[in-house]
C-alpha cells in the first residue's frame, strides 16, 4: 500500500508515476486526498467538539458540587449535552466511513515503479540483460514436451482431465520421480548454499493475508474461495511468507529475514486456447520453490540481485540455457516497485519460458500487512521492505528438461545434478 504523505504531498508526481504502469490512476489519487480533506476537517470538528463536552460536563459538576444551579438550569445543560453527544455520534460514523473508504482506495493502487525500472507500455519493452548458455543443437527434429511425455508415459492430461477438468495433469512414474527430485534438490540448495530458512506454510489462508500480500481485491477473480469458512487456495508462497511477520515489530538485528518455501500453487488461469495453453505450461494447480526476503529499506536493492543470483544458480546448475529480463513499469507485478523475470529456454517449443520473477516490492506489503522493524530499543518503528521470487516454478523447469535433454532414441537424459536424488541417469 502507497503511504498516503507520498499522495498529499506530491500528488502530480504520484498520477505520473502510476500512470508509467499503463492506467490513469489521477481521478483515483484525487478522490482520496479529496476524501483525506474531509477527514480532517471532522477530525478537528470531533476534537472541537469533545473539547467543549468536556468542559460543559466539569462546569455542571462543579456548579452541581456548589448547588449553584437550578433544577432548570442543569436541565438545560444536560439537554444541550445531549445534542452535543448525537453530533459527536454522527460524526464519528462519518469519520469511520472515510477512513474506510480512504483506505479501500489505496488498496487498489500499485505500488509506484522504481526510478530504476525501464519506463515501458508493454512486454516489448523489457531488457534483455543477460543471456547465459546456447541452444541446444540436435541431429533430428525436436518434439514438444507433451509429446515426449505421452511416448514416456510419465504425464498423463487425460487422467488429469478425468480427475479434475481442463488444465490439470497426473505425474507418473519417473515424471513424478523427476518432480519430487528438483523440489528436494532446490530446497537443498537453498537451505544449505543459499542459507534461507525453509518453511512449510498452510496451502488456505484468511483474505486478511490475501489482502497482506496484495493479492486482494484485485486478484480475488484468479484465486479459488472456500465461501463457506471464508478460506482461500494459495495462488504463490509468497502470500504466507508475507504473512508470518504480520502485524509484527522486529528487530533489526534480525534483519535481513530468508524464508523458502515449496508448496503447491492454485490459480484459476484463463488463456484463449492454443499452444499457451497445451501441455503443462499453464495449469490450475502446480508446485513451485519461493524464496522470499524481510529486510531494512537501504538494502532491498542490493538483496535484490541476491535473489535473483539465487534464482540463476538453479539454471545454471540444470546447464540450462537462460536469460535475465528486466521488466519495464507496465509489466511489473501489483505490489512490485522493480523486477526482473529470468526465462529458460524450451527447445521443443522454441520459445523462453518465464521460470521466476524476481521483486522488490519496497514497504507496500509491509504497509498493508503492518510489518515493522526497530534500529534500536528506543527508536521508532518503521516499515521495512519484502522481496520475493521463484526459485523456480516446478512445471516449466520440466518442460525444459524435458525438451533440451530429449535423446534420439526419445529419452530424456537427466541433468548431472539431479542424478543422485532421482536414482536414475534417464527417463526412456
């Protein structure tokens, strides 16, 4: 969430920078200063107000104490206090409306991209700035992942169909094998190299963490709702990571705080049909490996690169080709203030695979969520800033596999670092 002196005190700058995402945001920013005024102005009449009940309830009874008043004069008074108590009432319903309705305003506001990010209307404008490894070169034609897969029998999308409908699929055999040893083997890699510390959140949140994390009400169409206990499917970790600090005042010798967590992700996408939507690229429900940063907002640029560098040791690990973008203003997430998406190559496709985004997302979620951080015993709380990013997303990582390591004979040779966790050197 933007804090609201950023709005009051520069509001054309603040219109300029939402407008760099894509969208007019000046009647938005508009109703709530508008809104931000009225507050005020009750505030001081409600202060005004108890101030004179205040003073008019200890003059009666003093003059009460000193039987200096008539029966018909205290009357008067107290009649008159009445009438004074219904307005301070009335007034304090009003104040609660537009704190309520200033608040949900903000709540739908982005937060404002960096000075850093690449001002842009579209995904044509993100930056490639780094490219690591070559295509693979092959001595016969390539096929796609499902292909491979169906010859293989280690994904099966019509038990997936059968089971649960369009855009879910079954693991089988040595795929599934394949799965459980990345998500080990990236776990492994974190905790031990990376040094975060692992966690394994609840998959069903409170629409407060949804709301923590940014994720509502924007998003609330996308994610999948138990009405009935008021419950909500993860769409990412990121959501509980953000969380486990909520509400919470931390100290910052504690600081910088590591969590990674794998758990599985559920999202209602809608893509038009087509090749996006073939195989597993883009499902309702699969895993992935967060990584996700508590830290002072002097170092959030710096943890940044970390995290990403994080990010790329898994692809350079796997000896996968891969690429760095950075995401321009229009492209970069809702809470996010920079970003960057690292994207593997998939050669039976023939196409980069966005496999993690990597994020600061500054002090919005730490706004929204009311995380703070103390320098000292005595000093006053501020907010601190969140980072997050995949490290990485489960499926597309086996499609790259599955595609650049594809053998003539129709296996799929498994990366050199995965061999001991799968106990076996190839899928066929």
């Amino acid at each position: 969430m933007i804090d609201i002196n950023e709005l009051r005190i520069n509001p054309k700058q603040s219109v300029h920078s939402l407008e760099n995402r894509g969208d007019n945001y000046d009647r938005a920013i508009s109703d709530i200063l508008k809104l931000d005024a009225d507050r005020k102005k009750t505030i001081s009449e409600l202060d005004t107000l108890k101030a004179t009940r205040n003073q008019v309830s200890k003059n009666i009874g003093v003059a009460k104490n000193q039987g200096q008043f008539k029966d018909t004069e205290t009357k008067k008074l107290v009649t008159s206090m009445r009438t004074l108590g219904s307005r301070i009432a009335k007034l304090e319903k009003q104040l609660s409306t537009f704190e309520q309705s200033i608040l949900d305003s903000r709540l739908s506001l982005p937060n404002f991209p960096s000075i850093h990010s690449p001002i842009g209307s579209d995904e044509s404008e993100n930056i490639v700035i780094k490219t690591h490894g070559t295509a693979p070169v092959f001595s016969f034609s390539p096929k796609h992942h499902w292909e491979i897969a169906a010859e293989l029998d280690i994904i099966d999308f019509e038990q997936g169909a059968k089971i649960a409908g369009s855009k879910f699929f079954v693991l089988k055999g040595k795929g599934a094998a394949l799965q459980r040893a990345l998500i080990t083997w990236m776990l492994d890699i974190h905790t031990t190299v990376n040094k975060y510390t692992e966690i394994i959140p609840p998959y069903l949140v409170k629409p407060t963490s949804l709301l923590g994390s940014g994720n509502l009400p924007k998003f609330g169409d996308n994610i999948y709702h138990d009405s009935e206990d008021d419950l909500w499917l993860i769409p990412t970790a990121e959501v509980p990571l953000t969380n486990l600090h909520r509400d919470d005042v931390l100290s910052e010798n504690d600081l910088p705080l590591c969590y990674v967590a794998h758990t599985p992700c559920f999202r209602r996408e809608k893509a038009a049909a087509g090749k996006e939507t073939r195989g597993i690229k883009r499902v309702h429900q699969f895993d992935k490996v967060e990584l996700y940063k508590f830290v002072v907002p002097e170092t959030s640029e710096d943890e940044l690169q970390q995290l990403l560098r994080n990010a790329e040791s898994i692809c350079l690990s796997l000896e996968l080709p891969y690429r760095v973008v950075e995401l321009c203003t229009s492209e970069l997430s809702f809470p996010a203030s920079r970003g960057y998406d690292l994207e593997i190559w998939a050669a039976g496709d023939q196409e980069w695979l966005e496999v993690s985004t990597c994020s600061n997302c500054t002090d919005f979620q730490a706004r929204r969520s009311n995380i703070r951080f103390k320098r000292t015993a005595n000093s006053k709380p501020e907010f601190l800033h969140t980072l997050n990013g995949s490290a990485l997303a489960i499926p597309r990582v086996l499609i790259a596999i599955m595609e650049n390591y594809q053998q003539p004979d129709g296996s799929i040779r498994i990366p050199d670092v995965l061999q001991p966790y799968t106990g076996f050197d190839r899928i066929g």
